[in-house]
C-alpha cells in the first residue's frame, strides 16, 4: 500500500506543476485547440505503448458504456473546462473550488461504490482543505466569474473520473481504461473544434510546442496510466485525497520557474494539507472501521 501511496503523490506532483505549464500555454494556444493537440499526442503515446507493452482485449457492450463516459466526461470535458478556465480564474478561488475534490469523490464512492465514508477521510479533508486556503489566500477578495464555473466543472468531472476509472478497474486492465477513454475523448473533440471554426491562437513557437508535447504525453500519458493502475489498490476516495497536494507543488513549482515568492503562512498551509491527506490515508483498525459514517 506504502508503495501505492507513492506512487500517487508522484501523480499529484506532475499534475500540481500543470497549473504553471498551463498557464504558459494557454497564453500561446487557444483552449480547444490546446486539448484537441495535448490528447493527440497522448493518443499517439498511448495507442504505441499498447501496442508495443500490451494487448488489445475484446470489450463488453456494459464496459464501453463506461468508456464511453469516462471519456466524454473525465478526458474532453475535463480538460476542456481546466484550459478554459484558466483564462479567466485566479488561483486562489480556483485552488479551494478544486480542493472539493477528495469530499465529492467519497460521497460519489459511497453512493456508487459502497465504498466507506470514515471519520479519518471526513477529518483529513477538513484539514488539507484548510490547508489549501491557506496556501493559495493573501488577503485579497474571493469573486466568482466564468472561468471559475469553468474550474467547478473540471474538479465535478475529475471526481466523476475517479469513480468510473475504479469501476472499470474491476474488469479491465488499466492500460486499457485509459486508452480507450482517451481516444473517445479525443474523438469527441475534434468535431467540437472543427464546429469552432478556425480562428485560433497556434504558436509559432518552437518551446511552445516542446513544452505541449512533453507535457502532454508526460502529465495526461505516462502519469494517468500511473494513477488508474493504482486506484483500483487503495480506493476511490483515498486516492482523491491526494489532489490536495497540488496547490502545495503549484506553489513550490511557481516559486522554482516562475520566481513567485512563498509566503511563512503558505508553509504553514502545506504543512496541514500534508497532514490532512496523510490523516485520511491511515489504515483504520477494526474498531475505528467500526465508527465509519453510513449515507
């Protein structure tokens, strides 16, 4: 399980440092042009990796209603929403709105896979989540806009994600999870973008497209075939709890690229997110299992 946890925080670590890289290219790349390419090259990745480390296997018609959601919900939609959003929204309403994440998913666990709703996870998201607003909160006003409706929907689909990725588990590979849900989600873009029109922002940038790519296939390939093998090891719920590490690399990769300083109050805050996710990872004993809150 030691191994499975770390394995997540590297996840999370790529994934945190997404915030910065995104931010970067969303400036050089209109947002559906930017998913459209980013699951492009994953696709490519990811369907020669199959090929090379893996077999196809034959799919059932239950399986593929899955896929089919996973990868309009959980790839299209969801990277479509975080790019869009990223234009408009500032970092900190838009860290505490996806520090929801690791409550949405118990509750979607609960519901969907009887998965348990414990003390531990209640408390250890109450306490990450008072992390997290700590990291990303100066003092300044929390306001709402459009980008942070937009940023709502990725943490809902990203939660709705975890959920499907850990039903599929039980009777598909990874590998093949992720595949496939990542061609579905591609093949309902390209149509949305083309519908679209062609007045797009493209770079001609030569580091634009290095950092794209290697993006892409690094945080959204590599690393999601990394977190959907693990899910199905230590849950839906826990493995959400995890996301709350991002703001915490968000921050400490800013600081590292992009010279933003870090604050005493936001080492203060990783401090409780750290102690929050790792409170909610904790084995409980029978007797504690005992006291787990029923929906």
């Amino acid at each position: 399980m030691l191994r499975s946890y770390l394995l997540l925080i590297v996840c999370v670590t790529v994934w945190g440092s997404n915030f910065v890289f995104g931010n970067i290219l969303v400036k050089q790349f209109s947002p559906l042009f930017l998913v459209m390419a980013r699951l492009l090259f994953i696709s490519l990745f990811l369907i020669c990796y199959t090929r090379v480390r893996h077999r196809f296997v034959p799919v059932r018609k239950q399986e593929w209603q899955l896929l089919i959601l996973l990868g309009i919900i959980g790839v299209f939609i969801n990277q479509w929403s975080f790019y869009q959003g990223l234009q408009t929204a500032d970092p900190t309403t838009s860290a505490l709105i996806l520090a929801l994440t690791p409550i949405t998913t118990a509750l979607l666990a609960a519901l969907f896979l009887k998965e348990t709703l414990t003390v531990n996870m209640l408390a250890g998201s109450l306490v990450a989540i008072s992390g997290v607003f700590l990291v990303v909160y100066n003092g300044a006003r929390l306001e709402f806009n459009i980008g942070h409706l937009w940023i709502f929907i990725t943490m809902i689909t990203f939660a709705i994600s975890i959920v499907l990725v850990r039903l599929l588990a039980r009777r598909l590979p990874p590998i093949i999870t992720t595949v496939y849900s990542t061609l579905i989600g591609f093949g309902t873009m390209v149509p949305v973008v083309l519908a679209n029109g062609t007045g797009w922002t493209i770079s001609h940038e030569a580091w634009a497209w290095v950092m794209l790519i290697f993006t892409a296939i690094l945080m959204h390939g590599m690393v999601t075939l990394i977190w959907n093998g693990q899910l199905h090891k230590v849950g839906a719920a826990k493995a959400a709890m995890f996301s709350n590490l991002e703001p915490f690399v968000a921050m400490i990769v800013g600081y590292v690229i992009l010279g933003q300083l870090v604050t005493s109050q936001q080492l203060f805050g990783s401090l409780f997110i750290v102690g929050g996710v790792t409170l909610a990872s904790l084995s409980l004993s029978k007797r504690k299992s005992q006291r787990a809150l029923p929906l």
